[in-house]
C-alpha cells in the first residue's frame, strides 16, 4: 500500500489523473498507512494550491419552510425540528454581515437562502442590491446560494457582482434518492453547468456521513471533475433531532481526514474548502484538514448550527504556520 500511495501521489503531481478503482483502492488504507495518505494529499495540495488557506463565511438569509424533503436538513418542511423560520433578510443586514465576514479574514461571503430556487420578483431585487453594496463598500467575494438556477438569473446575479455561486450536490447520482426525492440530481448538475455557461465560478460539493460508502464519495467526486468545479465544499454530518438522519453515526476523525485525502487525490488543482461539521466529527482533529489536504475552512457560524469563534480559526492557521489568503 504505501508504494501505492506514493506511486499514486507522483501520477497526480505529473499531470496524470486518479480514476475510481485507484481512488477506491487509496480509501483501503488503514494504521500507519493512512498518515502517509495524508502526508501525500498534503504534498499535492502544496504544489497546486500554495500554503495559503482561504477562508468562507455566510449568512442564512432566509430560513425554514423548504419544500424539498432532503433527509439530512434542518430546514425541510418534511421534519419538525428547533430550525429558525423566518423571510428574507433586509439589504442593510445582508451587507453588515458582509462587512463582519470581511473582518474576519473571508475572501467569500455566501448568502444562503432556503427553498427550491428564486425567480424574479422582490428577493431577488433585494439579493442583488445588497451584491452591488458588497461590491462597491468591501473587498470579499460575493457568493450566492439560492437553489436551481437558470441561466437569466445567473447572469442577472453576475452583473449585480455575485462572484461565485454555490449549489451542492450533497451525494452521488445513485446515492441521491435515498436522501431527496423532491427534485432530480440532474436539475442540480443542470444548474452547476448553466452558471459556469455565464462564466461565473462554482462552489459545488456535498455532505458525507448520510449512510452512503467510499463507492458513493468516489463516484461523487468524478461528477465534480467531469463538471469542473472551482471549490469543493466539504460538510461532515451533524445529525440534527426531527431530521430523518437523526440517529446517523457520526464520522470518525480518521475518516474524514480519509475524505479529504481522496477527494485531494482526485481533484488536486481544486480549492477544497473543509465546512459543516468539522467540529462535532473531527473533534481534536481539526488542524489536520490541512494536513489531508484541505486549502481552506469556512469561519463562523453555518446554516443552522453555530460554528468556532473566527479567532481560534486564526489561532490554528497561525499555530501550523499557515497564511489566510486574501482578495485580489
């Protein structure tokens, strides 16, 4: 195994690519072989990404009452769960909140709002006053992530600044009927191929923990790179009471630091950004996500769950000696 990993390692720092049955192999590796599998993954993100980590933060601007049923969110109509339910924020918020993240060392904001997709109408006009505000009053990076997306509405969100969109695949193509069987995963991939159509960048990963295998993560990862992603946004689940996935494991360390290797491995010249659940599954184990290869974390709180104080993710990029990237 360790010549495997080593030999797998080069390949990819050559130019040459990770397919499934190798990438499905490196996920065998178990004991003192798996810290080489780390050490590895690092030394690719090193050559392609820097020692930079770039820092995300978000706002949920609109929560609850999604009609979609996935078994995992806090959100869906579906569950009865403590999730916040309220409309969408006003412009003056959106902006504050841009303001703070910009502070706090993000280079990409996210406004995040539940629901199927946006149409015309007043949140739409709200969301793209408040992208040209945070264009013109801050240096971050605008983000939006806002459902199934035409190709009109994201060129409306491109010329109001929006950068980056982001839309989750959350599973595998054949893993994703077991969690939602509100929408089809190709309205999702439709949506990833349509905003890269209008030349904006995409944030486009998953939630892993929802029962699904290596298999499912692998096959996960080589839609991503046949879509051609620019960040990965990786979320470990954080089982949340009324949800269907209330009583799902939660990973261990050591396989979410395997998660991130592999997905290194596989898509090595993109960012991969460790988000959700890092706290609760990788306990003390955090500081590793870069050592697995990982470039980047998402600071702050997440949708529904809160998140570390800013400040200790600044202590630990300063403890392994790591710089934040900033905006250009």
């Amino acid at each position: 195994m360790r010549n495997f990993i080593q030999n797998s390692a080069d390949q990819v720092l050559e130019g040459g690519v990770i397919g499934a049955d190798d990438a499905l192999r490196l996920s065998e590796a178990a004991g003192p072989d798996l810290y080489l599998l780390f050490a590895e993954a690092s030394r690719i993100r090193e050559h392609f990404k820097g020692t930079a980590a770039s820092l995300c933060s978000i706002i949920n601007a609109k929560s609850g009452r999604c009609p979609e049923n996935c078994a995992f969110c806090a959100q869906s109509s579906a569950h009865a769960t403590n999730a916040p339910v309220y409309p969408l924020v006003d412009e003056e918020q959106i902006v504050a909140c841009a303001k703070s993240a910009e502070k706090n060392g993000a280079r990409c904001y996210g406004i995040i709002t539940s629901g199927t997709g946006i149409g015309p109408g007043k949140e739409l006009e709200t969301i793209c006053r408040s992208l040209r505000r945070i264009a013109a009053e801050t240096t971050i990076e605008p983000s939006c992530s806002l459902g199934i997306l035409d190709r009109e509405t994201a060129r409306l969100l491109k010329e109001a600044g929006m950068v980056t969109y982001h839309h989750n695949l959350e599973t595998s193509r054949s893993f994703f009927p077991t969690i939602c069987s509100t929408h089809d995963y190709e309205e999702d991939v439709e949506t990833v191929r349509a905003v890269k159509q209008e030349g904006l960048r995409v944030c486009c990963g998953g939630i892993f923990g929802l029962g699904e295998n290596f298999g499912h993560r692998v096959e996960m990862a080589e839609t991503l790179r046949e879509l051609d992603v620019d960040t990965v946004p990786i979320n470990f689940l954080n089982p949340v009471e009324g949800t269907r996935l209330a009583d799902a494991r939660f990973l261990t360390p050591m396989e979410c630091l395997k998660i991130i290797a592999i997905y290194r491995f596989m898509l090595p010249g993109k960012s991969l950004t460790v988000c959700g659940g890092r706290e609760k599954n990788l306990r003390e184990l955090q500081s590793w996500i870069f050592l697995a290869g990982a470039s980047g974390m998402m600071t702050g709180n997440y949708l529904t769950t809160p998140g570390r104080d800013p400040e200790q993710d600044h202590q630990m990029l300063s403890d392994l000696e790591l710089t934040v990237e900033t905006c250009s």
